[in-house]
C-alpha cells in the first residue's frame, strides 16, 4: 500500500510539474490567465489543508486563501503546527500531502462522471501504463461529452477544468505527505515490535479479528486505487486546462506582442 500512496502523491505533481515548466516558457503573460483560475482553485486547495488540520487537531498559525508570491510564485499557503510524537499528526501530515487531491477528486466527480468503468489494473509495469492511459482517455472522453452538451456542462467542465489545475500538491504538500508518512512508518514498526513481543509471550489473534484486520487493509487499498484513479483524471483535466487558458492564451499574447513590435518587426 506504501507504494500506492507514493504514486498517488508523485505521479500527479511530477507530471504537472514537468508540464507547467513546459508551458510557463512560452510567454510571461500567460501567467496571469494562470493566476486568475487561482480565484477559484487556490481556496479549495487551501481549504483542504485547513479541514485536515481540523480534523486532526494540528494548530493553525497562519492561512491564506489567495495570495500571489511573485518570488516563490505560491498563491496561498497554510502555515501550521504538529507534534512529531503524535500519531494523530502522523496520519493528518500523511493527508496533507494529499488533500488537495481528495478535495479535487470530489468535486470532479460531483461534476463529471469520470468513474465510469472503473477496474484496478494487472499486475506488472506494463499493465500499470496502459491503465494510466486508459484513465486517461476516459477523463478525457467524459470532457468531450460534457463540452457537447451545452452551455451550463460546459460551464460546469470549465470549473471541474480550474480546480484540477489547482488540486495538485505542491512539493510543500509533498514534503509533508513524506514526513508524516515516515512518522507511521516508524508508529507501524513499533506497534510491529509490540505484536512480536505479544506473540512470544504466548498471545495471539483469533481468527475473526485477523480477517478483519485483513479486511481493513482491503478496503483502505481500494480507496488508494479509486483515489490514484481520480488523480490522474485530474492530471489529465488539468493537462487539458493548461493547453486552454495557459498554452492558447500564451500564443495568442505572443502574436499579439510580435505585431505590436514587442518580438520584432513585421
């Protein structure tokens, strides 16, 4: 499950991340398209981190829900506390470096139904890739059915488009989602060293609670597939956003530009 959760956390960021460097190299303006879909993107991305902190009890010192750091180019932040002795924490930094992607995964799928025919892949590298492309065609496929269907689901695709675009965790939430998930690592293995030392004093489980045990384990691997599922839907939507409100305004402003004289002389 370890390397579920590492999938979910990096695959994602690191495919935006290559790709916005990719766009972000064409015009200096298109940042400010960029920056606008922030108006909507960048409080639900925000917000999720806050609710995790609620959730579990991590002090929030500071929180801001849009604000342009054209040094850091960061458009919100949420500064807060944790206890590396807490297991509590443990789990709520492990979250951190994934809410955006919860919060984003079910807001997408309140707009666009981009589960259809779900299936967890085979086992094996090149089944993996083909489900990564499988998914993504899928999200693109439900995109195309919404743009069809008139203007309020195309309104509704531009805004499932905006907050996939800032659902993506930020090496920030990476880092985080790291940290916490070395703090369970380390709770795991202590509680493994106590189940040991039960064990060789002559305690054991019963049965039905070893099934349940496994049970849990299943359940939390399937949310972990159906979350991985969502994520490289919402890479593939944000992919998509990119090309629209980055990539085309971008060239537009470059023409633009040119024939004023900025780029040359015609």
């Amino acid at each position: 499950m370890i390397e579920l959760f590492l999938a979910l956390l990096l695959i994602p960021a690191l495919t935006i991340s290559c790709w916005d460097r990719l766009m972000h190299r064409l015009s200096a303006n298109a940042r400010r398209v960029y920056r606008l879909t922030g108006l909507i993107g960048v409080p639900i991305h925000e917000l999720s981190h806050a609710a995790v902190c609620v959730l579990f009890g991590m002090r929030i010192k500071q929180i801001s829900f849009y604000q342009f750091n054209s040094e850091t180019s960061t458009m919100g932040f949420v500064r807060y506390r944790f206890s590396p002795l807490s297991l509590r924490h443990a789990f709520g930094l492990t979250l951190q470096g994934i809410a955006p992607l919860v919060a984003g995964i079910l807001i997408v799928t309140f707009l666009i139904d981009a589960y259809s025919g779900f299936a967890r892949p085979a086992s094996g590298a090149l089944p993996l890739v083909l489900w990564l492309a499988d998914v993504s065609g899928n999200a693109l496929s439900a995109a195309y059915d919404m743009a069809s269907q008139g203007p309020k689901s195309l309104l509704l695709l531009v805004l499932a488009v905006i907050v996939s675009m800032h659902a993506i965790p930020s090496m920030a939430d990476i880092i985080s989602g790291l940290r916490g998930l070395i703090m369970l690592i380390i709770f795991l293995a202590l509680a493994a060293l106590g189940v040991e030392l039960f064990w060789s004093y002559g305690g054991r489980f019963d049965k039905q609670s070893a099934a349940l045990l496994g049970q849990v384990i299943q359940y939390i691997e399937s949310a972990l597939w159906y979350a991985l599922y969502g994520a490289v839907s919402m890479a593939t939507l944000s992919i998509l956003g990119g090309i629209l409100f980055i990539l085309v305004p971008g060239i537009v402003l470059y023409l633009v530009d040119f024939i004023r004289g900025a780029r040359g002389e015609i």
